[in-house]
C-alpha cells in the first residue's frame, strides 16, 4: 500500500517526520468520525530516511499483509471474543451476560493494544518512506483548485 502526504513537522533533530494525508475516499460515505470530508486528515510519525523537509511530499508504504493483519486484529477479534461470550453465556442472567460481552469487548481491545506495542517494538512492517515526490509550493496551492470543473460553472 502506498499513500502520498506532506511533511508537515519533523522532529528529532531531522530523525523522525509527521506526515499528513488526505482523507481517502472510502470514508466519505462513513460519516463515522462526524467530520465534513474536507476537514478529515490523518497523520502519522515515520523515520525520516530520506532527509526530507517540511512541505515535502512524500510516499510513504506499508505491506499490504500487514494492513489486513492489522484490521483483522482490531475488528476480528474483539468480535470474535464478544460472539463466543454470547454463545457459551446464553443460559446466564442478561444483566451477568452483558457484564461479560463489556468485558470480552476490553479483553480484545486489550489484546489489539498488547500487538500493536509488540509490532512497534519490533519495528517490522511500519510505514516507511519509499521516495520525496515533489515539494509543495504554496503558490501552486492557491493557484489550483481542487476541482477545476467547479471553478468552470462558476465563470459561466
């Protein structure tokens, strides 16, 4: 998987960058995060291999494996976990069975927490800088619309 982002600060005396992304397109029908689709980034730290400067664009990749290991232990899990308690519980009390379900939700919660810090500790499969694009120039920026057929109808 490989995602484009400016350099928006680096830290560590050059070592480390943050790096802003766009909101991609498969979140703007969510509205999960209660943001306008403009508002929405994500931002991430990452080693800064390629000596790159702030306003820099970069692409930063990551094995897709990796992804789907990641959203398999996020989502699939605690489900997993919350779906077995329902169904060896089914014969409790609501009130006790429910008091489970809240506790096998923390339980994947606490084990997606547990192999994330083993993953960082490691360092493998992290997102890394594969190559500087292009600098931004903040003149391009105000220069060209995001969505030049709009600029069109409202010259017309």
């Amino acid at each position: 998987m490989l995602e484009i982002g400016v350099v928006e600060k680096i830290t560590d005396n050059g070592k480390t960058a943050k790096i802003v992304f766009p909101r991609r397109t498969e979140c703007d029908k969510c509205g999960m995060c209660m943001k306008h689709k403009d508002e929405m980034k994500v931002s991430i730290s990452v080693k800064n291999t390629l000596n790159a400067s702030v306003g820099d664009r970069v692409s930063v990749g990551m094995k897709d494996g990796f992804v789907l290991r990641a959203a398999f232990i996020v989502y699939v899990i605690p489900v997993i976990l919350i779906g077995l308690t329902v169904g060896l519980g089914r014969n409790l009390n609501e009130l006790l069975l429910f008091g489970l379900v809240i506790a096998a939700l923390i339980v994947g919660v606490v084990i997606a927490i547990v192999c994330d810090r083993a993953i960082r500790k490691k360092g493998v499969a992290l997102p890394q800088m594969v190559e500087i694009v292009a600098p931004v120039s903040k003149y391009a920026e105000e220069e060209s619309p995001e969505n030049p057929s709009e600029d069109k109808e409202q010259n017309e």
